[in-house]
C-alpha cells in the first residue's frame, strides 16, 4: 500500500513539472502565421511531406528533420497548414522530456522535492521554454538524450537481466528514431550505452546483448546518413573547420569559459543550491577563485587585445538571451525582421547584475569543488551510486562539450547550442549538494527560480508580440496590393517567399542535383536599409521593409505605423513601414574549381 502511495506521489511530481511548463506555453500564446528563426523551414517541409508523402529539403536545415517533419506533416493532414501545429507538435515533445527528467532525477538518487526544482529550473529556462514553443530541433534532440538516458538508468537499476535488456532496447530504438530529427543526437546511443555496457559489465550474457544492440545501431545510424548526404538542398556542413591555425585553441579555451559563465546565469536558481558552501569557505579557498578569476581576466585582456576582437569584461558574453539590443531578442540577433535600433538595451546596471549573477554561480561552484574533502558526505539511501552516475553522465557531458568545440571557433555559438548539456549538468549538480549538504532547497533559490520563470515567460511573449505586429505590417502591404517579392519582412519571411516559389534557397554550400555543392561568385555589404540575405533570396526585390522608429531608412507615409504591446518596459511599441534601399555588391573571390564542386 505505502509503495503504491509513493509511486503515486512520484507521477504526479513529474506531471505536475509538466503542468507548469504547459501553463506557461499558454501564458506566451505563441500564435503568429509566420516563421521565427529557423522553423520557416520544418514548416514548410512538414507541409510538402502532408501533400506528397515525401522529405524534400529546402537548402535551409542541416539536420536530417525526419521524425519531426512525419509528426507535424501527419497533423498537417489532419488540420491543414499552420505554424500553430508545428509549434505545438514541438511544445509536446517538450512536455514529454519534462516529465521524463524529473524521473531522472528521482532515479539519479534526488529526492522528490529536489527532483521537481531542478527540472522546473531547467523547463522556465528560457532558451529551453523559447525553443520549445517554436518548431525548433534542438527540443526533439534534447528528448531523444532524456529518453536515452532513462532507459540507461531503469537498465542499470533493473532487478532482472531481462528487464535490462527491454531497457536497453527502449533506450536504443528511442534514441534512434528521435535523432532522424537532429543527426549530432545519436550520441546518445554512441556515448551512454556503451557507459551502461561498462557499469553492467560483470553481467556478460547482457553485454553481449548490448553490443549486438551497438552493432545494430550502427548499421542504421550509417544507412540513414548515407541516405542524407544524398540528397539535394541540403546544407554541405563539417563538424570540423575546413582550416586550423593557432587563434582557434584560444578562442576554444574562450568559448568553453563563456559557455560555463555565461550558462551560471541560465541555470542561476540551481547554482545557488551550493551556498551552503559559502559559510565553510575559508582564506585558502578564497585565494584560489580569486586567483582563478584574475588569471582568466589576464588571459582575456591579452587575447583580445587585437582592436578586430570585441572586449566583453561584462555580461552577457556571447549569451543571446540577454542580447543587449532587445528584450524582444531571446535567441538571436538575427531573429528580429525590424530594422533600426530596438527600443530597449541592456542598460550599464543590467550588465552589472547580470555578471553579478554569473561571479555568484561560478564562485559557489568554485568553492564547492574545493571544499569537496573538507565537507563529508551525508548519508544516502539511493539506488544509484554517486561513481555510477558519473560514470554514465561525465562521458556524455564531455562528448557534447566537445561537439560544441568545433562550431564555438568558427562563429558565436547561439545558446540554444548548449540546451543537450543543461540538464544532465544539473543532474550532477544537484547529486553533489544532496551528497554534501543534504537535499534541502535554500528560499532565496526558490525566490530566483520565480524570477526567472517571470522573466521567461515575459521576454518569450514579447517575442511572439513583435513577430504578430511584424506580421500584421506585411498584411497591410499585401491588402494595398504590393506583392510578396516585394516586402522585406525580415530574414525568415525573405527565405519564406524564396521557398514558395522556387522550392529552395540559394545559400551557398548547398548540395544540388547532381551531388555538386554551389558557390555564388559574389558577395553582398547589407545596408542599414537593404534586404536582408539578398543572395539567398534572389526572388526578392524589396520596395518595402519593415522598422522600428529610430531608423536612418525614408518612411512611407502612406501606411500608419503598427503598434503593439508588451510584458516588459516599454509597454507600448510601434513598427514603421520604410522604403527599402539596394545593397552593395562585391564580386568574390574566384574558388578554386569555380562556383559547383563535387561534394565529397
């Protein structure tokens, strides 16, 4: 009776996570006919596949979108086109992990309570919320390393050998057919199966069922890519930089340190889980971090001593959710159609704050790592030891940090990037302050826990809020009679209406037909007032462009300005309609095989 209770209990934790997830998606209202960052594209391959039955790509996506196009493409069929279904196929797929990570966490030793807060930090995160009410892939990769994750654990803790082997199964197939959606997420199967093979070593007749499973996943993961790199308009992408030089390792040391500073403040109420340490902390630890900090200030301030790099001794450092132009900015620079300057930045004392939140979270955990062996361990009740756990999760951690690397030295890597590496990291995390300071949960972490949830949902809407005046401008232009190829209306529309009537882009290093990869011989400076991606885009000939009020670009009079409403200060904003000016084009240089190379 009482393990019936409990276990009642424990669903309905998880499902409770789920609840406030959901309800914060319906506090956004993430309703706008029109694409946002990079779900323009899914839509409309979605859209093909509902009338054909097949995947054709765009020259957009490089992930293979597969399980994620059958899903939205079969409720296509169903209720017709929308973006409302792909955001919400997404948004269930991010219900799904939610649930599923609270029950990780209960399964890697957390209590109840903590489970619950650690999964709720990582659910009103708002890349996490944000990418979740958008056809985005990088929720349906994250559910396919939670799914993965979880067969793992009910694999390792399994009383039975036959029961591990059905969780292994479960882990391999889930993993499998969730990452057709996003290709980099087979790590799953590559990286913590093998980690459960290891921890269930002494069980032979399951190993070799588990490299029989290995062997079979392979098969698959070839035959699929094979399959992939096959097809036309698809971009021609490398993990690894086409050329190396000494400025990379660097900038990678750089772009690592960022990430860490830079997620303290995404996962700011989990941080705060180790202030107990700062009442242990003594002038020996004290001296470390800070010698930690003025030795990564030195290094910052030689590398980027070069006038081409840009000096960020403030937060955010290459955070895009508090871009410091727009609140309305929550992934992206690019995300935005406006142009103009936005009507909010981050002031002086948000940077301040914000790098406050950032020392905080590093400090604690600085602290906490070096008191490890003057703190002794509580005792635990769990079914999972703290080596089993490291052993499945720090090899995973690892390999995404690595996976990371490769697109951290070529450019800025959105945050969005490191969304595969939060939750197992708080995992471990929160495993670690239950093991040294028991399972309680400091207020002031609930407290920032609330803010950040009202922060999420605030900026997410005001996103949504832009891209519905932004959409209602473009109506207006349409309703008067300017065509389609005429309206600049932002980077996503402009690809949009490129697709819609060519059935691709013309991005460069996209694969033809033919299995040729093309080159444009030109290149293009955008003006303040010039089209966006004019290259790409070459259907578009834009009379008209969208902005906000501080513009250097000539208003059209004739068409009265848009307002609309937001969460966040200020509450009332307005988007212009302007004339939009030609870009300046550039020849480029001469490749060596001219603009179609084979593709190896």
């Amino acid at each position: 009776m009482a393990d019936k209770f409990w276990a009642s209990v424990s669903s309905r934790s998880a499902w409770l996570c789920g609840a406030v997830f959901l309800f914060c998606v319906l506090l956004i209202w993430p309703t706008v006919e029109s694409g946002i960052n990079d779900d323009w594209s899914l839509a409309r391959t979605a859209e093909f596949f509902a009338h054909t039955g097949r995947i054709a790509y765009n020259g957009w996506e490089a992930p293979m979108l597969l399980w994620q196009t059958v899903t939205s493409g079969l409720l296509m069929r169903i209720f017709g086109f929308s973006y409302l279904v792909v955001r919400l196929n997404t948004a269930v797929h991010g219900l799904v992990a939610v649930v599923l990570l609270q029950r990780c966490c209960v399964r890697s030793g957390l209590s109840e309570k903590l489970a619950t807060f650690v999964t709720l930090v990582f659910a009103l995160c708002p890349v996490f919320l944000g990418c979740a009410v958008m056809g985005m892939t990088d929720v349906v990769g994250l559910l396919a390393l939670i799914t993965c994750y979880y067969g793992c654990l009910r694999a390792v803790q399994a009383s039975t050998d036959r029961a591990s082997a059905l969780w292994l199964c479960f882990a391999v197939v889930s993993d499998l057919v969730l990452s057709t959606t996003r290709q980099l997420d087979f790590i799953g199967v590559v990286v913590l199966v093998p980690c459960t093979l290891y921890i269930l070593r002494r069980k032979r007749s399951l190993v070799l069922f588990g490299a029989g499973l290995l062997v079979l996943s392979a098969i698959f993961i070839a035959l699929v890519l094979h399959w992939f790199n096959r097809q036309p308009y698809i971009p021609s992408q490398s993990i690894l930089p086409e050329h190396f030089s000494r400025q990379m390792l660097p900038r990678a040391f750089f772009v690592v340190a960022y990430a860490i500073l830079d997620s303290g403040i995404l996962i700011f109420p989990a941080c705060l889980l180790l202030l107990p340490a700062w009442k242990k902390v003594n002038a020996r630890t004290l001296t470390y971090v800070a010698g930690i900090f003025l030795l990564f200030t030195i290094a910052h301030l030689i590398y980027y001593r070069n006038p081409e790099h840009e000096v960020r001794l403030l937060a955010p450092f290459f955070l895009i959710t508090f871009y410091d132009q727009a609140v309305e900015n929550t992934f992206n620079s690019m995300i935005l159609p406006p142009k103009g300057t936005p009507p909010v930045g981050l002031s002086l004392g948000a940077k301040i704050l914000l790098t406050s939140l950032s020392l905080v979270a590093a400090t604690s955990f600085l602290s906490a790592w070096f008191l490890r062996k003057e703190l002794p361990p509580h005792e635990e009740s769990v079914r999972l030891t703290w080596k089993r756990l490291l052993i499945l999760t720090v090899p995973l951690l690892v390999s995404l940090l690595l996976l990371l690397l490769p697109r951290g030295v070529q450019m800025i890597p959105p945050d969005r990037y490191l969304l595969s590496f939060f939750p197992f990291a708080l995992i471990l995390l929160a495993r670690y302050r239950s093991r040294r300071f028991g399972q309680g949960i400091p207020r002031l972490a609930v407290a920032a826990l609330a803010a950040m949830a009202l922060y999420s949902v605030a900026t997410i809407h005001d996103l949504f809020a832009v891209f519905r005046a932004n959409l209602t401008v473009i109506q207006e232009l349409e309703a008067s009679g300017v065509p389609r190829e005429n309206i600049d209306g932002g980077w996503e529309y402009n690809y949009e209406t490129q697709v819609l009537h060519f059935g691709h882009t013309e991005a460069a290093g996209i694969t033809r037909p033919g299995n040729v990869v093309f080159y444009p011989d030109t290149s293009v400076e955008q003006g303040p007032c010039g089209a966006y991606h004019p290259l790409e885009t070459p259907v578009v000939h834009a009379q008209y462009a969208i902005s906000w009020p501080d513009t250097p670009c000539p208003p059209v009079n004739a068409f009265a300005p848009v307002a609309y409403h937001t969460w966040l200060p200020p509450f009332r904003r307005e988007l212009h309609v302007i004339e939009a000016q030609p870009n300046q084009w550039i020849p480029a240089k001469p490749r060596h095989g001219g603009n179609y190379v084979p593709r190896h």
